[in-house]
C-alpha cells in the first residue's frame, strides 16, 4: 500500500515534527534520497527527474533543514534515523531502497545497524563509516565556537570551496551559486547544531560486515571531505558492494557530474530489477 498523495513539497507530521519531501513517480519499492549537510532535498533534483518514469522516488529534507524547520529538538544522527523509520511507516512504505550522500550516508548507515530489515538495497555516496577522532572533535567544537561568536559566513564560503572540485568552482559558477543559497538559508542554530551532531555520530564501520543487501558505493576522486580511501574501505567490507569513482569530481558528485552519477544509479537499479529486488 502507498500514500495517495504524490508531488514536491509535500508535508508530513512524523515524530512531532513536520517533515518535508518529494514523492513522484510510482514503483512498488521507493528509493529514498538523504541529503548532505548543509543541504536539503533539492540537491536530489536532476536524480529524481532521471528516475522518475520508471521509479518511485522520495527525497527528504531531514529535520532542521530546507522546509523541515525545527529549530528546538537536540539533534543527532541518531534521531534522523528515527525520523526515516516514523516517516516509512506513516506513508505504509514497509521496504525501501536508501540513497544517501555525506550526512545522507551516516543515516543510511545507522539505519542499517539500527533497522536493517526496513530496507532491500542500499547506496551510498561520499561519505564514510567512522566516527571522528579526538582530535577532529576538538576542531570541530572550536569551529562551533567560532560560528556562535562569529556567524556562520565565514564557515558557510569555506564549506562551499571544500566540498565542489577546483574546476567546478571556476567553469560552473551557476551551480556553486545555487548550492551557496541553500547552505545560506539555513539558521545558525542549525549549522551549528548539526555540526555538533556529525561529531559525536557513532561508528559503523563494525556492522558493515552484517550488511547483506546489494550495495553501491559512489565516490567523487577528489573528495577532500570524504575521501575516496573511505569508500574503498567500504567496499572492501560490504559483501558484494560495487564501488564507482567519480572524475572531476569532489564531495558532490551527483550535482558535479549527474550524466555519470545517473549511470551508476540507473546500472545498479536495472540490476536489482533483474534479481527481483525491485518489482517495477
């Protein structure tokens, strides 16, 4: 059984929050898109449109971000997880195949530790099982700091430069633009409370192993913020996994290059169909 009711910007009340999200498309397993920080569903834009005649697709602004506002809830990965299972159940979506990219991806992750028999297939994109070191913490804490006494401008263009490869920043200027005006609509609170949430995260790179769902993993070369050694660590622990790597490309590969990222996906899919994961 599914939700009646398909389009963009659609609301939901799931876990005393209202939750925001496209839904289009139809197919008896959805795919499910989780963005990254400090985005919101819109980055799943060009996947939707490639997906959408042949799938269900969903992407989901996570709590705090795009239209998903809350501004008073103590935030963790843990509680998105959460956040996902409430969503499923209240649209009567009993299996699921999960997309997520960055923070997407410690979600998808925690919610295969946590709930795993929620979901038929996986993928994930640049992004990482480990928890941050002592030492990264500590940075991070002094960076939130900084935001709080600061602002978050300063932040907000650092994060921006990181996260495209050196060519988009120069020859797709239109691109970092549009990124930049989602990472700036956030609230303070928000870039700061999240950022905190990524670093206490818990590892999950014990239970890959117990992963036993097909698997993708899709990883832009020059990805400075999770660099590809932690996608071929991965792949190297996830049975089966298929690792796809991304030129001209950094921690954003389905926006920096879509036509290859689309690919990948639309490989992976046509093969789940073929074992009858995906009954389309």
């Amino acid at each position: 059984m599914k939700t009646e009711t398909k389009g963009y910007n659609l609301k939901i009340n799931v876990n005393n929050f209202n939750l925001s999200y496209d839904d289009i498309g139809d197919g008896s397993i959805p795919i499910i898109f989780l963005h990254g920080y400090p985005f919101d569903k819109s980055m799943w834009k060009d996947q939707l449109d490639f997906l959408k005649s042949s799938y269900r697709v969903i992407a989901c602004d996570i709590r705090g971000f795009g239209k998903s506002t809350d501004e008073e809830t103590p935030l963790s990965i843990d509680l998105f997880s959460e956040d996902l299972i409430h969503f499923m159940n209240k649209l009567n979506i009993d299996k699921a195949i999960i997309c997520g990219l960055s923070m997407g991806g410690y979600i998808a992750l925690n919610l295969m530790k946590r709930f795993p028999s929620h979901f038929e297939a996986l993928i994930l994109c640049d992004t990482q099982c480990n928890a941050d070191t002592t030492e990264y913490k500590e940075s991070r804490y002094k960076i939130i700091d900084q935001i709080e006494t600061n602002g978050v401008s300063d932040f907000n263009e650092d994060f921006i430069k990181n996260v495209f490869h050196k060519d988009s920043i120069t020859n797709k200027t239109q691109l970092v633009d549009q990124l930049r005006s989602v990472v700036f609509s956030n609230s303070k609170h928000i870039i700061s409370k999240v950022f905190l949430a990524l670093a206490e995260r818990s590892e999950t790179c014990s239970t890959l192993s117990k992963i036993s769902i097909p698997t993708l993993i899709i990883c832009g070369r020059e990805d400075q913020v999770a660099p590809l050694a932690q996608s071929e660590f991965m792949n190297q622990h996830i049975k089966g996994s298929i690792l796809q790597i991304i030129d001209n490309a950094g921690h954003v590969s389905n926006l920096e290059q879509p036509n290859e990222f689309n690919k990948y996906l639309s490989e992976f899919l046509t093969d789940l169909s073929g074992f009858d994961v995906l009954n389309i």
